[in-house]
C-alpha cells in the first residue's frame, strides 16, 4: 500500500484503496477454490485513510444558493441539488430516479438502481439499496418540479427519470458536470464542492438534529458499516428516535417558495 501511495498516478486513496479491493477479491478467490495459502496476506495490510474534503460544512444558505444557481443556469437539474440534500442520493442515484420510485403521498422514495455513464447499473453496496422516509420540504420541491416538467403519464401515474436533460432523456455526468461547476461558482462556494458534499449535509443535519438514532442515520445514508458514517460524515446524536423525518422543512424553514 505505501509502495502504491508513492505511485504519482495513484495519489488518491480512493485509487489505492481499489487496489486493495481487488486483491482481496483475488485472495478469497483463490482460497475458495481450495488453494493452500501460508496466509492471508490482506489482513495484514492497513488500508489507506479516506475522508471528504475538508472545506466545511454547507449550511441551508449555501444548499438554497447552489440550487437557486443551478435553476438560473438549467432549471431542469435544480432538483438534483435538493435530492442530494434532503434525500442523500449519490451522482448516479439521482440520474437514474425515476417518478415509479416515488410515492409522494406516502413521503417514500425507493433507491433502486442508479446511471453510469449512460448505462443502468447496480447500487454502490447492498446497504445502498433502500426505501426512504421523506421529508415534507423535498416532497414539496418534487411536487413543484413534477408541475413545471411534466412526466409522460402511463397508468396514471408519473413515469420516466426525475431529472432529464429534455423531458425524456436521462442526464449525462458531463453534461450535468459543467452545469455544477457553473452553479458552485455562482453560488460562491468553495472550488471543489461536490455532490458528496449535499451527502455530508444531509447526514449532519439528521445526526446534529439529535432526534435518530445512530443506526437509524447510518440507514438513511445506506452506508453498509457504522463507522464510515460517523468517522467520516457525521458526529452522533445522543437521541434516539425512529419517527418521521421532517429536518429539511426545519432547517429551510425561512424558504418561502
């Protein structure tokens, strides 16, 4: 691992840590087939530290001003700041949301599959798959979203991505990409500020509400372990609680569009 570290090509941890990964997919591999290993070398080896960027938490202020930029710029994908905010919904999770996903009478939102590069493709982890309570601010924002751009109708109900580039496409990354970066900018964010960073907001605020549980948090950011959670996104909350989910209408309580 720190002979990776050293390569200039694999400066990032992330990088180094699929590495990692694959080799110990190779080593439990080769062992189920019942080949005799002197040990495994893998649990020997520390893996690489990951974490955010550090440039801060974003505050409701920031997550409006990057919404209000994007709608400035492409009024189609101001939704995706808000899915990624109040829902958590990673990049390809929210290009492949589709209205079938959504129960907004209920507050529901199933994640379900997600898009990479142009393609359906399987969640992140296990843990990733998961239907979510909604708050009643990103059921509102939908609804709003729903009126101004009309999905196709199909056994009366919605149908067809959330977010789509004309009304029937899905969005691509490097199209939504350039409309992102544009938006951080005008929004006035720090450069570098990433959908990640939507992530990071919405499991600080459901964890410093102090009204979930831990084990309820780290279900509704569907990380697979606790303490990817906690070490990385959040401090935990002293209150336990498995209510409805309403931290968003509080947090933009002052929004009123």
């Amino acid at each position: 691992m720190d002979h990776l570290l050293t390569r200039p090509q694999l400066r990032s941890p992330y990088s180094v840590n699929q590495a990692f990964q694959s080799w110990v997919a190779l080593t439990h591999h080769i062992t189920d087939q019942g080949v005799a290993l002197p040990s495994n070398i893998v649990a020997r080896i520390k893996r690489a530290a990951t974490a955010p960027p550090t440039r801060g938490l974003l505050c409701p202020d920031n997550v409006k001003a990057l919404a209000a930029a994007m709608r400035r710029r492409r009024p189609r994908y101001a939704i995706a700041i808000w899915l990624g905010a109040c829902a958590g919904l990673r990049k390809g999770e929210i290009f492949g949301l589709k209205w079938e996903h959504i129960d907004l009478q209920d507050g529901l939102l199933t994640v379900q599959e997600q898009l990479q590069f142009g393609r359906v493709a399987p969640l992140k982890s296990r843990a990733s798959y998961a239907t979510l309570a909604m708050d009643h601010f990103l059921r509102r924002r939908l609804t709003e979203h729903l009126s101004e751009f009309p999905a196709v109708l199909r056994a009366g109900h919605p149908s067809g991505y959330v977010v789509t580039q004309d009304g029937r496409h899905p969005v691509t990354r490097g199209g939504f990409d350039g409309q992102w970066y544009r938006a951080v900018e005008n929004a006035g964010l720090a450069k570098g500020t990433c959908l990640t960073d939507l992530r990071v907001f919405y499991a600080s605020t459901l964890a410093n509400s102090n009204r979930h549980s831990p084990k309820k948090v780290q279900r509704l950011v569907r990380h697979a372990h606790m303490s990817h959670t906690w070490d990385l996104y959040v401090l935990p909350p002293l209150v336990d609680g498995m209510g409805r989910v309403d931290d968003f209408t509080a947090a933009f309580a002052d929004d009123s569009n």
